[in-house]
C-alpha cells in the first residue's frame, strides 16, 4: 500500500484532477500490472480495494467512458516516476489494425529509456494509409505541450518515415 501511496502523491503533484480519480489510477495500474490484460471483467478480480467486484467493474467502465485521459500530463507522469532523463530517444511508430471492415491506424510517439518505448503522445485514425508529415509533426507539438522542449530530444526513431 505504500508503493500506491507513493503513486497518488506523484499524481496528486503533477494532476489537477480530483482525489477519487488520483485515488483509482494507481490502483488500476496495480491490476494490470497483477493480471497482465485489459479485460475489464479480469481486472476487477485484482484490483486492491474492499469494494465488491461489482462495484468496481462499474467504476472501471465509469472512468473510461466518461474521462479523457490527458496524454501530457500522463506523459509527465510516466517520465517522473520512471527517473527518465533527457535529452529524449524518441520513436514513432504507425500500427494498422482491421478490425471487421474498419481500418485503424495508432500513430504513436514513445520515449525510448534503456530499450522499452513508454508511449508519450498518440492518435487514432480511421484510415487505411500511413501517416502524413503533418501527422508526424502534430505529434512533436504534442510532445512540446507536455512541457519537455524539443532541445531535449537526442535521437529520434522512425519506422516507415522520417523526422522532418
């Protein structure tokens, strides 16, 4: 329980969010972490709270379905608890995916730290195609939103495109 304590205080430091919201991301991470899946029926089987598990499905769907996850203030998140220094290894990667007759296509930016990419800042598009050069460079103003200047960055990887 102090590991999660330890979360929420990192949280509560970097989020403006409300205390039930700082109170259940670390909690969250800690099921998937324990069951290693995304299946929402499974991690309530986990997840360490005194709530019955169907109380916590309910919170489960609740918090998906109704909040935005802020990519930069969770990017910021990830690199403080992580210890990650800059300057930054970047990769973006375009991962297509059909799922019955609907193309989707992940464009995602990651911070490379001792060879595992932590995902930092992505997009979902609805499209057959790779991504553009205005895609690639949306995703490098996200980065600087985040709060991290583009000086930081030492490296950057690509697959199928290229830094401009």
């Amino acid at each position: 329980m102090d590991d999660i304590r330890s979360i929420e205080q990192t949280l509560s430091d970097i989020l403006a969010w409300n205390q039930a919201r700082i109170k259940f991301l670390p909690r969250f991470l800690a099921a998937l972490f324990i069951t290693r899946t995304v299946n929402l029926s499974i991690l309530v089987m986990a997840f360490p709270s005194r709530a019955k598990e169907e109380s916590n499905y309910s919170r489960l769907k609740r918090f998906f379905k109704f909040f935005n996850l802020p990519n930069a203030q969770l990017s910021m998140f990830v690199v403080k608890m992580l210890g990650i220094p800059g300057p930054y290894t970047l990769a973006l990667d375009l991962t297509n995916w059909k799922v019955g007759s609907t193309n989707i296509n992940i464009l995602m930016l990651s911070i490379v730290y001792q060879g595992t990419g932590f995902p930092d800042v992505w997009d979902v598009f609805p499209k057959a195609d790779n991504s553009d050069t205005t895609e690639r460079e949306t995703m490098l103003v996200s980065l600087r939103w985040s709060g991290r200047r583009i000086e930081k960055i030492r490296y950057g990887l690509c697959s199928k495109c290229s830094f401009a």
